[in-house]
C-alpha cells in the first residue's frame, strides 16, 4: 500500500491525525522463528490447542496463532464458537472466515462474578482493565460520556455509563478506577454480566489482498483514537458476510485502494457504523448500518452512519442506512468521483445523504424518507447531480447551502419525486449563508421534477430561493418557482391528499406509477448505472432493482465529471 500523505485539510476532524499516528506507530510484528511448512488450510476452534499441527482434526485453539503460522495466500478457518482476542494481519494475504455453516464470533467481553451488595447497587473488585477516555472532538462537551469506552451488558443487555457513584441506578454503571470496582444498579446475582476487556477486534495493517467473511464482531472497547473494532489499512481486501456491533466506536474502519465491504451489518456501534478515510475505489453495497453512534458523539463534526472522507472512487449502493443518530450517509473533505446509489435511507437523525466540501458525486435512484434534516443535502461542494432519487417527510427534502469554505458550483437536480416534508420553509432549499451568491451564480439546475404538496403538509412552498445579494424567495407556486428560479418548466407539482407518484409505497423498489411523467433521458454513465440503455426516459422518481436490465453490479463505478 502507498505511503499516504496526511494534509491540513482535515481541518476539524481527527480522523486525518488519527491516520497518521497509526501509520506512523511501530508494530512489533511476530515471526516463526524456524521454517514452517504452513498448510494451504489452518483450522482454529475454540477446544484446539495452540500446539497442534491447524488442520480440521487438530485445530490451534487462537486466530492469533493462525495468522502467526500463515503464509501469504493461506486461509485461516474459524470453527464455530466465541473467540475473546484482537489479531493483526501484518504484511501477507490472508483469507480469514468461518467454517461453512458456522459461525465464528469476536467478543471483546469478559464475565464478571463475586458481586456484592453496596445499599441499593451491587460491585464488583478487581476490574484493573482501564480503557483511556477521548476528551475533544468527536466528543461534544454537552455529552462528555461518549469517550468513554467501558462497556457493561447484562444478559446481553447493554448498560448507560455514568461518572459518578451517586448517579448509579436501574440500568446504569460506573467504572471506579481508583479502587478497580464496577458498580451496577440491577441485582445481578443470577444474571449473566459482562465487560469489555479488548479494545479491538482485527487490524489488517498492509496485509494487501487479504479477506474477511462471515465472522461477526461485537462489543469491543474501542477507544475512538482507534477508530473501529475492525481496521482495513491495506490494498485489495474484501469484507462480506461480517456483522460488527455494539462495540464502542466504529463497527469498520476502511483505508486503502480496492476494498470492498459487502453483504455486511453495522448496527448499534457507539460512533459509526462504517468510516472510510484516504480510500481509493472502495465499495460499500448490499450491506444494512443500522442504530450507530449509539454514545452520543457529536454528529455535527463526524458521528453517525457511514461517513467517507478524503477519498475518491467511492461507491456506495444498495444498502440500508437507518436510524442513525447523525447523517445517513455522509461524504466530506474531498471525496470525489462518487456515487451514491439504489440505497433505503430513513429516519436518521441528520439529514439522509449529506454532501459536504465533496465533488462529482452522483446521487442516483435513492429512497430517502424521515430523516431529521434534509433528506439530501449539497453543502459546500461541486459538480452534484441528483437524479432518480424518491425523498419523502423529511425536514427539507434537497438542500443546497453555500458557505465560506468552497464556492458550490453545477448542481443539477432531476427526475425525481419529493414532498410532505415534515418542516423547513420549503421543499427545496437553495441558499447562500455568507448573502453573497444567488442561486444563478451557483449554477444549480433543475428540471422534470415531481412535487407533492398535500393539504395537510406543514410546508406550503415548493422552494426558498436564494437570490443574494438582494433577497430570498419564498415560492408557494410551480409558476413562481419557475419564474424566480428560471428552472423546472417541464416539472409538476400534486396537491393530492395521498402521494401520486409511488405505486405502492410498501414495495421495495418504490416505483411510480404509470401515469406518472417520464423524465429527461439518461445517458453514458448513469443509463449504466441504471441498467437501462442510453438515452432511455424513465418514470420519475427511484428505479428498483426488480426493474434493472442488467445483473447489479459488483465493481466499482466512478462518476464522471459533470459538463
């Protein structure tokens, strides 16, 4: 893998500095001390030993050892069981997965017994495991408690962590370090307690072409200078099958060219489901990040779903990203030559796919509904198509802010269908906050668009359109949108109690119904993407999966850059 070259452009994040400093660290990295004759094969289970010769009959007990023994090229097989351990991957190609029809799970916990009561609470001595806590940012200092790593279950149930004895109660924890005590406010003396001990589950560091599958990864007590239980520093590596959840900080950290996440979970993770950083044609598709940033990291500077930064070639298709307290999906700090694609994204807590200092991103046949902030959002950034896409009940439904860090330039928005927002002035949104530059001057397009405005929606207008440096306007009317914004002369508008647009809103693919209009024809790249031939003109709004031409695809795509 190159030598990759950290910049001042990472500004507010750390996640830049972080890089370097694990770029820059020292690995002690364990070699055989003799020759060994490696099998092609190397069992491991959890009754093995450490000892043994790795095949199916005797099987080394850790996936330590295994990756220790393995040479590159060689695949390690987990037999089905609980592995309590972090492995690196360090400079060879390994194939890591489980054996078929098992499943091979990483659990950074340890039980805890010999309780005892103390009033209403019950202890525990001798928890010497100390995790080290994040002061600044991601970490808001509204909600101080997300650094913290600890991680308590009972029965599997997680526990709040609070910072003082006296908040201890039904449901809660504290780690009292100067006397190496966790107290509980449940009686747990017939119940199953459990702690995190480890901090990281797999690090492939320059382990270029290695891969892992069908192992799931969960409850590790992932410092966030860490980043993510699971760590892809390396070239050609595939993930698929892998499910990473409730661990403290990312379920996956992916840096490196040619890595591909697929058919995988990453649900209920303290900070992010997926981070990617310094990633070249990296794919995300066919995988569900469900219920992150479960701490509470300020989802204003990076926390939430999946957030991509200073990277290019970036697909991003297929996939369900829901419930994420933060953006959806987030790209930010020059991510370039990107597509978003055929994903399901609702009710996050931010807005469903946020565009930030980014540039030729393609935002294509999408559904977006119920997200807390705009459904899309175009902020700061350059070269934006969004077409195809179905965004419904979101605060606004497309939003194009410029700032003073990048001056925003050709968006085009086509081919969709949006409305009932559940907030804003509009359903659109065009704005410049510094009042210098009107939407003329951004160069944001729009045309052979369908808007639903029902009775009952709390937003009357079409659109707020930014015409600095003299005025906004707020239009309520198709013939006023089109006459402040010069945009939009073939595009539609319902006011219809029920949507028109969507055949059967319960269906996957969310189709429109015949009767609605057809669009301005796709070509080149996006009729690709699409699956229809060149110079197609398809209903308005998502085109579902069931309706492709073609086999989804499985390389990446990177957009072109837009005329």
């Amino acid at each position: 893998m190159m030598l990759r070259h950290v910049t001042g452009a990472c500004r507010h994040l750390i996640f830049c500095a972080l890089a370097a400093a694990l770029l820059a660290t020292p690995i002690a990295v364990l070699a055989p001390a003799g020759s060994v004759d490696a099998a092609a094969t190397i069992y491991v289970a959890p009754w093995g030993t450490d000892g043994a010769a790795g095949t199916i009959g005797q099987p080394v007990k850790t996936v330590s050892h295994a990756v220790w023994l393995a040479r590159s090229g060689d695949a390690v097989v987990l037999r089905g069981g609980t592995y309590r351990e972090n492995v690196q991957i360090y400079g060879k190609a390994v194939a890591i997965s489980s054996a078929v029809g098992e499943r091979a799970v990483f659990d950074g916990t340890k039980t805890l017994t010999g309780w005892q009561r103390s009033g209403n609470d019950w202890f525990v001595d001798g928890w010497t495991r100390q995790f080290p806590a994040q002061r600044r940012a991601p970490v808001a200092s509204a909600h101080p408690i997300a650094g913290y790593p600890d991680q308590v279950f009972i029965n599997g149930r997680p526990l709040d962590q609070v910072l003082q004895r006296s908040a201890v109660g039904p449901g809660t924890f504290f780690h009292d370090t100067a006397r190496d005590r966790i107290y509980v406010g449940d009686d747990v003396r017939a119940e199953r307690v459990e702690a995190s001990s480890i901090g990281w589950a797999l690090y492939f560091n320059h382990a270029d072409g290695s891969s892992l599958s069908d192992v799931t990864v969960r409850r590790f007590a992932t410092p966030s200078p860490q980043l993510a239980a699971i760590r892809i520093h390396s070239d050609n590596v595939t993930v698929s099958g892998v499910t990473s959840e409730l661990n403290a900080a990312a379920g996956i950290s992916a840096m490196g060219d040619r890595i591909v996440i697929s058919d995988s979970r990453f649900s209920d993770n303290g900070y992010l489901g997926v981070h990617a950083h310094l990633a070249t044609t990296l794919v995300v598709q066919d995988s569900t990040i469900v219920g992150n940033n479960k701490a509470g990291f300020d989802s204003n500077h990076s926390a939430g779903g999946l957030k991509v930064t200073t990277s290019s070639g970036v697909t991003v298709r297929n996939n369900e990203v829901s419930r994420n307290a933060g953006p959806g999906i987030w790209t930010d700090l020059s991510v370039d030559s990107s597509t978003i694609s055929y994903n399901r994204v609702e009710q996050n807590g931010r807005s469903g796919i946020e565009l930030e200092l980014s540039s030729n991103l393609s935002v294509v046949s999408n559904v977006v509904l119920d997200n807390g902030e705009a459904g899309i959002w175009v902020l700061e950034s350059t070269d934006v198509e969004l077409a195809h896409n179905g965004i419904y009940g979101n605060l606004r439904e497309v939003r194009v802010l410029e700032g003073p860090r990048r001056q925003i330039s050709n968006v085009s928005i086509f081919n969709n269908v949006l409305g009932n927002s559940s907030g804003g002035r509009a359903l659109i949104q065009v704005d410049d906050w510094t009042h210098q530059r009107s939407a003329s001057d951004m160069g944001v397009r729009l045309a052979d668009n369908a808007y639903w405005l029902p009775e009952q929606s709390p937003v009357a207008a079409i659109s707020e359109w930014g015409d600095w440096p003299r005025r906004n306007y707020l239009n309520g009317s198709i013939d006023e949108h089109r006459s402040v914004s010069g945009n939009d002369g073939s595009s539609v508008v319902s006011t219809a109690a029920t949507n028109p647009y969507w055949a059967d809103p319960t269906a996957p693919g969310y189709r429109a119904t015949d009767s609605t209009l057809r669009g301005v024809a796709v070509t080149g790249w996006m009729a690709a993407e699409l699956g229809v031939p060149s110079g197609s003109q398809l209903l308005l709004g998502p085109v579902a999966w069931t309706h492709r031409t073609e086999p989804p695809r499985t390389e990446p795509v990177a957009a072109p850059r837009l005329a």
